[in-house]
C-alpha cells in the first residue's frame, strides 16, 4: 500500500530550518535522496543544510556541483527546528551524527526502506519494499508538489541506479523502469552517470581490487565465497577505504555462489562485514551481529581480530546456507 506522504507534507510546512543527514559511509541512495529532497525544501523556502557522518566518497562529487554537503562537525548548532534522517534509521549508521540528532530538541522525520530501526525519536516514513530511499523521496516531492528540475532529476536516478545494481537487481522492477523514465525526461542523463558512477576509478582502487580478487576462497562447495581487505592494504597500494564500497559483486559474482561477504579491517581493529545473497536472508544473519539491512543485502561491524571474526561469521553464513538448502530439497 502507498505511504500516505500528507503527515509530511504538514511537517514541512511546519519548519523553516531543516538539517538533512544520510548514513556512514554514505552511497548514491543516501546522498541522491538527501540532495534532492534539500533542492525540493529550498524551492518552497527552506533554510536546508546538508551533512554527512563521514567524507563524500570522490565518485559522487558529480551530483554536488555547489558543494553544497558537508562533513558533521561538533560545531553545528541545534538552531535548527526539523531534522530528517535519509535512507537509514538506526543509530549505529549515523555515527558521528547519531549524538546531535539524539540531543537535538528539533522534529525529527526518518525516511528509510530499510527493515531495521531504531526508535530515534522521529516519525516514520518506512517502507521496505521499497527499491531505494530515492523512489519514496521521488513520491515525497511530489507530494509537496515540486517540480523536478534536472539536478533533482538526476540525483534522484543515481538514487534508483544505485540500490537497484544499475537495474540489475530483483527490486529492478516495471514501476522503478517507469520512475527512472520520468527522471530521464526531467533531465537525467544515464550515459553521463554510468560513467560518473562506474568508470573513473582510480589505479590505486585497481590495485586494492586485485588485492581482494586473490585472496577470494570459497566454502560449502562453492555455495559461500568470501575475500578481505586488511587495513594496512589502503597504505600499500594508496587506495582508501571508501574503494570498498562495490567490491563484494566480484565474490558474489562467481558461479554457484549463494551468499558472498568481504571482511574489512578497519583502522580501530573492528572488522566491517558485507553480505550478500541471491536467496538467503542475510538481513537476518546481520541483525545478529548487531547490523542490519535488506534480505539479500546487509552489513554488520564486529570487533576484531580478522580471523575470528571471519571464522565466526562464516559459521553462521553456512547453516544458514544448508538451513535454505534443505528446506528446497537441495542435497
């Protein structure tokens, strides 16, 4: 059943000062949905300011000409009256946001497609079969009756080409064809973002993925393929660890292969964890180790060191892998 969008509607007209914030790490659902839905508030007459848990990843610059986002900062002020929180809604994703928007004495609003939450306090919009965060942000603004000009157009497409797999995906369904066929007439240009998105990679981010490629190994018959990158890897080959963030498609994308995760140290020892799956829920799987996320993709950081944590997650991908498997009758 479609959101009923009226509630926020009335928020906005409620507020005039609106600091917009997305996840860690953040990718082109978050910051698509976050840049949009800010150009929309300015056209009726918002104060709009734009942050981010942690640094803009270099291959999204394209959508943000202006420069209009920014890195949080203890510094920001609680002068302003609406805080929405984009395409995440729990707090271990809001990082180094998480204690303003708990502290901030504003209206909160969440909208988010993602199945696991936290209470921040806020209003939800939350719908989880939703493609991405950017298809409801496409139906928010209409709702407020904006217009979409063509930076909002082409944000909002990097938002759908990005959670969909460049419309690869299962969620890659008629309706977001159709959305994506609205944006284009608004103005986005998917040549121009395929290779904004993915053809300017860099050669020390060529270097890390041949790092990653070697060290692939497989388990339960090649149902289970997993890889790693250790810290120390960003200094050697003069990658960084925003170079991660597609690298999980390459075990993922070998044959037979059900669930692909990648362990990545991080530089507090923590191991950050990447699972995806073409049948498993691997949401479920994250959710117990404290992560979350979407069936078929989801995320997790446990403590380290890398070899137990690999090993303990593994134990866990594998029943749950031959759980799946019998339950089809698969020997």
């Amino acid at each position: 059943m479609p959101l009923d969008w009226s509630p926020l509607v009335a928020f906005v007209r409620r507020h005039n000062r609106v600091l917009l914030t997305t996840h860690v790490r953040p990718d082109g659902d978050g910051l698509g949905s976050m840049l949009a839905l800010g150009e929309a508030l300015e056209h009726l007459g918002k104060q709009v300011r734009r942050v981010i848990p942690s640094r803009l990843p270099p291959r999204y610059e394209f959508m943000d000409p202006g420069r209009t986002i920014e890195v949080f900062s203890p510094a920001i002020t609680h002068d302003y009256d609406a805080v929405m929180v984009l395409d995440t809604g729990t707090w271990n994703q809001l990082d180094s946001v998480a204690g303003y928007v708990g502290e901030s004495p504003a209206e909160k609003v969440v909208i988010d497609h993602h199945r696991t939450q936290d209470d921040l306090g806020a209003t939800r919009f939350v719908d989880v079969a939703a493609a991405a965060t950017g298809e409801m942000i496409c139906d928010a603004i209409a709702a407020l009756g904006v217009p979409l000009s063509p930076a909002m157009a082409r944000n909002l497409f990097v938002a759908l080409a990005w959670d969909t797999g460049w419309f690869r995906h299962p969620n890659a369904t008629e309706p977001i064809y159709n959305q994506a066929g609205r944006l284009i007439a608004a103005g986005a240009n998917p040549t121009v973002i395929h290779e904004e998105l993915y053809e300017r990679k860099t050669l020390p981010a060529l270097k890390l993925q041949g790092r990653l490629l070697d060290r692939i190994e497989t388990r339960a018959g090649g149902r289970v393929s997993f890889s790693h990158v250790v810290f120390a890897d960003y200094a050697e080959t003069g990658a960084i660890p925003l170079d991660t963030e597609d690298l999980i498609n390459f075990p993922r994308s070998i044959a037979g292969v059900e669930v692909a995760l990648i362990f990545m140290e991080q530089r507090d020892g923590t191991i950050k964890v990447s699972f995806r799956a073409r049948r498993a829920d691997v949401g479920q799987l994250a959710e117990k180790f404290g992560g979350g996320g979407h069936r078929l993709a989801a995320g997790a950081t446990l403590p380290g060191p890398l070899e137990e944590t690999r090993e303990r997650v593994l134990t866990a991908v594998l029943a749950a892998v031959e759980l799946l498997e019998l339950a089809n009758g698969v020997a």
